[in-house]
C-alpha cells in the first residue's frame, strides 16, 4: 500500500509527504523478505531444482501476464501499440519472459512495477544455482558486497534504480534475507517490534543513506521473524492476513489503478504537474478510493492467483515425486 501510495498520482499533501516520497524503497523490503522466507524454506524443506522454479514461476507469472495483457489490450484500443520502446513488440516479448529488467531497455515498459517482478525471476535463478556452491554464506555476503558497490559507483539513480541496475539492487536485499535466514532467531518483544518498526519509518522520511536499506530492512526482518509482541498479534489478525495473501495481487495490479485514475482525470480535465494531476484541495481525498480501488480489484483478481499457483504447485510436485531420492 505505500508503495502504491508513492505512486499515487495527484498533488497534495500525501504526494509531497517525505515518508511517501521514500516509500519505493519497500520494494527493498520485499526483496529482503523474499530472500528471508525463500531461503528459509529451502533449508527446511528443501526442493530439487525443477520442481523449486515451476513453484516461484506459478508464484509470480500468471498474475503479470494477466496485467500484461490487460496493458496490451488498452493500448491497442488506444494506437499507441508498438509506437515507442515502452508499448514496443520487442517490450512485450522480454516481459513474458520476465527479462524486461535485467538491463536490455533504456526506460521501464508496459507494467512499471513488473520492473522488480522480473527481478526476482532473476533472484531465483540465481538462488537455484547457488544450492550447488559450497560456503553459500560468504557467497551471500560478498554478492551484497558487490551488489551496493554497483548501485553507488554506476547506478544514476542509485537505490532507486529500476529497468537498468534493479538486477543490483534485488541481489543486495534478497541476500541479505537470505544471510538473516541463516541466523539464529529469538523473540525480542513488543518493545523490540517497536524499536524496529520506528526505525524503518525514520530511516524512510529521513531519505538519508539509501544504500543501507537492505540492512535496516533486514534488521527489521529479523526482529519480526521470531517476536510474539503485540505488533505480531495484530499482524497475525485475520484482515491484515487477509490483505497479506493479496499483497502481490495488490502491488501488480496498482498501475492499473493508477491508469483509470488518468483516463478519468484527463476526462474531467483536470491539469497535470511534474507528472501527477492537480486536482486542488480535494486531491488527497482521493487516496481512500485509491487504495481501496487497489484492494477491490486484488481481492477479485486473487481467485486466479491462487488457482494458477496451486496448478504449479501441482506440477512441481509431480516432477519431484519423478526425481530419484
């Protein structure tokens, strides 16, 4: 949801809060947690590796290509198919394929935040290859190393980097996970819940020292996976879990939510302003219908999520019951 606030597209106070300016760095969160959950699984449960990318596969591709032809079709009602790199034939091809965001665009395409879906394609890959290489954790820790080292010394826009080092900035956090996952976890109380959540909301305002955001994220990962502190109650209640099982749901499908609120702007002729619309004193109201339009459409969208990843779910099984032990 701040992710999607962050691109929320009217001018007013919300846009212009600092907190919700920073917020695109929870798509480091999500690579952080990701690298978490992914490794921690693995070591428990661990799948052959087959059987391990059908399952990430069914986790994240049917639900953006459903966006994807979503997007296609508005642009072909529209005549801008195939006009520019962005709503290219050849864009088209890399985000089936989930490759949009490895570096082969100069701008982000059709479905701006599949940028870091493609990412993690690329994480697991890599996650999966790396079951085969000994000393796993000093593989880990220096691919973080290495991964910020690009972010500061290349990357124009840092930790803010999307279709062209998103690559980088994914490896930095979801290894992190994947180095906390390997830690042993302890329960630090509600007071620690606290003193975790307080700190990602003031290094997020703050914008200050971006490229620790996989460590402070990763601090906070780490503190929530063994506390039982009155923060993990509430996040254990049934709506926020509700809203957990179609968060992916959510965060693919927000763009499309934030297309129709340009359509009906333009419509009502509202003006634009350093790519947001100027609607005036009534702007911020918006966010409300915004958020619970994003909402709307993820829980009637989740059916299809669910369905298509229990369908690989299936597959995978199958073919690691195929595998001799």
């Amino acid at each position: 949801m701040l992710v999607a606030l962050f691109h929320f597209p009217v001018v007013g106070q919300i846009s212009g809060n600092e907190f919700i300016r920073h917020s695109y760095l929870f798509v480091d969160f999500f690579f952080v947690l990701s690298g978490f959950v992914i490794a921690a699984v693995q070591d428990r449960r661990p799948d052959a590796t087959l059987p391990f990318l059908l399952k990430r596969f069914g986790r994240i591709w049917p639900m953006h290509m459903a966006v994807l032809l979503a997007f296609v079709l508005v642009s072909l009602v529209q005549g801008d198919f195939n006009a520019d790199e962005r709503h290219s034939a050849i864009a088209l091809i890399t985000n089936i394929f989930m490759v949009h965001s490895w570096g082969v665009h100069r701008e982000l395409t059709w479905n701006d935040p599949s940028w870091s879906i493609s990412v993690e394609w690329f994480l697991y890959l890599m996650f999966a290859f790396l079951a085969f290489v000994p000393w796993r954790r000093f593989v880990y820790a220096a691919l973080v190393v290495i991964a910020i080292f690009i972010l500061f010394s290349f990357a124009p826009a840092g930790m803010g980097s999307t279709f062209d080092f998103g690559v980088a900035r994914g490896v930095a956090g979801f290894f992190v996970g994947a180095l906390i996952a390997r830690a042993p976890i302890r329960d630090f109380g509600t007071w620690g819940e606290a003193v975790a959540a307080i700190s990602v909301v003031v290094f997020v305002a703050s914008g200050e020292a971006q490229f620790v955001a996989p460590f402070v994220f990763g601090a906070a990962v780490y503190v929530f996976a063994g506390s039982r502190g009155r923060l993990t109650s509430w996040l254990r209640s049934r709506p926020v879990q509700w809203l957990g099982e179609r968060s992916y749901t959510a965060y693919i499908v927000h763009a499309l939510v934030v297309a129709v609120l340009w359509h009906i702007g333009r419509a009502l002729g509202w003006s634009s302003e350093g790519g947001r619309m100027d609607v005036g004193a009534v702007g911020d109201l918006l966010a409300l219908p915004y958020l619970a339009g994003i909402i709307v459409v993820a829980g009637i969208a989740y059916p299809f999520e669910d369905a298509a990843r229990k369908y690989f779910k299936v597959l995978a099984d199958r073919r690691k019951a195929t595998i001799p032990a």
